[in-house]
C-alpha cells in the first residue's frame, strides 16, 4: 500500500473512531438517567454505535476489497469480512471476541431500527449495553494491531 493511501487510511479511521468514542459518552451521560425516555435514547445510542462501527468497516472495505456479493445480507456479510485475514490483501480487523460482540450490537440495531411497535425490553437492553462496554475495552486493540500491521507512516 503507498504512504499515501496509507496515511488517508489511517487518518479516516482516527476519526471514525473518535466519532466512536463520542457515541459512548452519550451512551454514558443516558444511562446516568433512569426513566423511560433515558432507556429508549440508550437504546437510540446502541443503534448509533453499531452505525458507526460498520461506518468505520466501510473505510476498510472501501481501501481494500469493496465487493459483498449479496446485498441482502450486507451488514452480516460487511463484519465477517472484518473478522478475516485476506492474503494479499490485508490482515483481518476484528478479533474473534470483538466480531461476537459486535454481532450482538448489530442484532440489537436490526431489532431496535425495524421495532415499530416493540417496547425495548430493559433486561436485553442491560446485555446490550454489557456487551458495548466490553466492545469499548477492546476495539482500539483491534484497530491498532491493524494499522500497524502496515508498518508506520
């Protein structure tokens, strides 16, 4: 990869996660409050962070390998490729333990984004949000091994 698209690569994915990181502080600064409306803009906050992590799976796709075959299961297919190593190509972006939480993440935005007429269930919502703070404790490891995969700039 040359130095130049390297350095965009990195500098796309610096921001996508600081926008990352400022979906947690409001995931925070919500769930300080413990009423109905907190819990749905948590639940709001949980889709948001799902969005932008597969913002940030674009970037690598799009400066790599941008073909998903079948568009019906586009976001599925989106993070298992982000869970493999492409020879040639690159090394993979997520571990196993960060692609299982993510995939959780992802199955909570389908639920939330297609749920009409569903109350949020505040005991799944507390997994949900278990399982982000774990994402949280861990996905920068996973991006960094990444990005210095391809040496420095």
């Amino acid at each position: 990869m040359d130095k130049e698209r390297l350095a965009v690569l990195h500098a796309e994915i610096k921001a996508q996660t600081q926008g990352i990181e400022g979906i947690y502080t409001r995931i925070e600064d919500r769930k300080r409050k413990n009423d109905k409306a907190a819990m749905e803009s948590v639940g709001y906050q949980l889709h948001n962070l799902y969005c932008a992590f597969e913002d940030l799976f674009k970037i690598v796709a799009e400066t790599f390998e941008n073909h998903i075959q079948d568009k019906s299961k586009y976001h599925l297919e989106l993070l298992k490729r982000m869970a493999i190593s492409i020879e040639g190509i690159r090394p993979r972006l997520l571990s196993q333990e960060c692609f299982l939480l993510l995939d959780n993440l992802r199955s909570f935005r389908h639920l939330f984004r297609h749920a009409y007429s569903y109350e949020l269930d505040e005991r799944k919502l507390k997994i949900v949000l278990e399982d982000a703070a774990s994402l949280r404790s861990i996905y920068q490891t996973d991006v960094d091994t990444f990005l210095n995969s391809f040496g420095k700039n």
